[in-house]
C-alpha cells in the first residue's frame, strides 16, 4: 500500500515537473515548442545597435562587442564544417577602428561571405556591408553617409584633426576598394550638403545604394541564400579542381 | 519639469549602475550567453552569442530560460 502511494506521489511530482517546465516555455516565448533544425552549413553573424570598441557604453545602450565577434570569425574560418557565412546588419554606426577591425576580419575570411542590410547599416556599418564577397540589401534599408565625428574633450586639436582625417581616410579606402562606388562618388555623398538638414551627409536608401555601386544587389533573405549556396558551390568546385 | 537640452537622458539622469551590475557574460558548454543572475544564484538568459543558426532553435537556449 504505502509503495502505491509513493510511486503514486512520484508520478504526480513529475507531472508537476513537466507542466511547470511547459508554463516556463510558455512565458518565455508564447509558444510550447520551437521547431528543431539539421545541422547548418550556414553560420549567421548579427550586427546590431552599435558596434562597441574602446569604450564600454552605458548598459541600456544595445551593442555589438567587437571582442564577441572576432573570436568568432575565427572559428567560422577554421570550422571545416561551415562553408559560408550571412551577415545580418541593422547597425547606427559606432567606433571606428572596431568597425574597421570587424571588416577587415569579414573581408580576410576565405569562405564565401554573404550580407543583407535590413533596417539601417550607417556609418560605420558602411564599411561592414562591403566587406563581404556579395552583399544586399532590402529596399526599405538606409545607410547614412557621412564624416567621421568626435564627441567629448579634445586634447591636443591639430594632432587630433589629422589622426580623424587619417582614419576618414582609412574608411573611404576599404569602401572603394571593397565595393564598384568611384572615390569621388562616395566623397561626394560623403560631404554633400541639405541632404540631412543642416550637417553634411546622405542618407542612401535601398535601391539608390545599389544604383550608386555601394552595393551588390537589392534582396532579402532568398536572394543571400541563393547566392551564398551559389557562392560556396564555386568554392567547391575550385578547391576539387586544385586537389586533381 | 520640462528640459530642452541637446544632451542624452542618461547625462542628465545617470541610470543607477547597479540596476545592471547583476549582468554578465558566461560561458556554459562552449557557448557564450549574456546573463543575468537571479536572486537565488542562478543565471537567466539575456542573449546567446552563437554564429550557429541552430542555437537559436535551441529549445535550452531562449532567452528567459534558466541556465544552472
């Protein structure tokens, strides 16, 4: 009698256990299960909020942490099992040299590299849509255009005005070298005036990105898809060629 | 009170640093998460930090869930 009851209050307890672990699920995501997938040859990357470097933002800012991300890259390159990589971008820009570091990363790594801007992808953000083999971008989407800025105290202004005109340099070079846009071109819209009120800039919507050579192609997520299979099936081809 | 100022909320009303000093990054089963710690010591899951689209279907894995 008394080992019925306890199997009896066991199989209660466990029930108990499943529903509540079904409620927690629940309040997490509305929903009791999330479909599984296969294993995937595909390796996703966001970059979203601001891209962080030096500076620690304060915590209620969403970031991207370059130091996050370059560990990362490093396992995508070494991965055997990984043959391509999708950048998801809907960046506001942020410090300069992680941006720059993070491009050139994605820009070095030998597997095919695929990015769709969604959203926005200014600024620096500019830089890390290029870097990639092939990238796209959704009709809707805008990057802003625009100089390099500094906020806060300044010590030392000549010495200071140079290292940004360098670095604004550095930004322009890896974008011209690494996209179809012409120097002059994306100085021009660089230094344009009225198009954002009263500072210098453009804000480059969807199509006129790709008009303008900034980027690839207008798309979305089957149209990455596509041509980052596309571009991981040459990979193949070239790398049995090499083998024979 | 109304203020007309070209400066940031956060300058001008310092969110308390301990509202989010309870969060960290760790790393469980070669995986790194954004936590933060509950009041009974264990982790809850802010964010996954994983390039591996299949993470994100992880069921152990959303955000909410208790890690530990």
């Amino acid at each position: 009698m008394n080992k019925d009851t306890e199997k009896k209050e066991e199989e209660n307890q466990g029930q108990q256990q499943n529903s509540s672990a079904l409620v927690q699920k629940i309040q997490q995501l509305g929903q009791s299960n999330v479909p599984q997938a296969p294993d995937s040859n595909i390796h996703v990357l966001t970059i979203i909020g601001q891209v962080e470097g030096h500076v620690q933002l304060p915590p209620q800012n969403k970031t991207t942490k370059y130091e996050h991300l370059l560990p990362q890259l490093i396992a995508i390159e070494q991965n055997p099992k990984i043959e391509g990589l999708i950048i998801l971008l809907n960046t506001v820009g942020g410090d300069v040299e992680a941006g720059l570091a993070l491009a050139e990363m994605i820009s070095s790594i030998s597997k095919p590299t695929v990015s769709v801007v969604l959203g926005g992808g200014h600024s620096i953000g500019v830089p890390i849509a290029v870097a990639t083999s092939h990238s796209f971008i959704v009709p809707t989407a805008t990057m802003t255009i625009h100089p390099v800025r500094l906020t806060g105290l300044v010590i030392g202004v000549p010495q200071t005005f140079e290292y940004l005109d360098k670095m604004q340099d550095r930004v322009i070079n890896f974008v011209v070298n690494h996209s179809n846009i012409k120097e002059e071109k994306f100085k021009d819209l660089m230094f344009a005036k009225g198009n954002l009120t009263r500072d210098i800039g453009t804000n480059v919507v969807g199509t006129d990105a790709v008009d303008y050579g900034l980027i690839d192609g207008v798309g979305g997520i089957k149209e990455a898809m596509q041509k980052l299979n596309e571009l991981i099936s040459q990979n193949q081809k070239s790398e049995n060629q090499v083998i024979q | 009170m109304i203020l007309y100022t070209p400066l940031a909320q956060s300058d001008i009303f310092p969110q308390a640093s301990d509202d989010f000093s309870n969060r960290q990054c760790i790393s469980v089963e070669g995986k790194s998460f954004y936590v933060e710690q509950q009041s009974d010591g264990s982790y809850m899951l802010l964010q996954l930090l994983s390039t591996d689209p299949a993470d994100y279907m992880n069921e152990k894995y959303t955000p909410g869930s208790i890690i530990q």
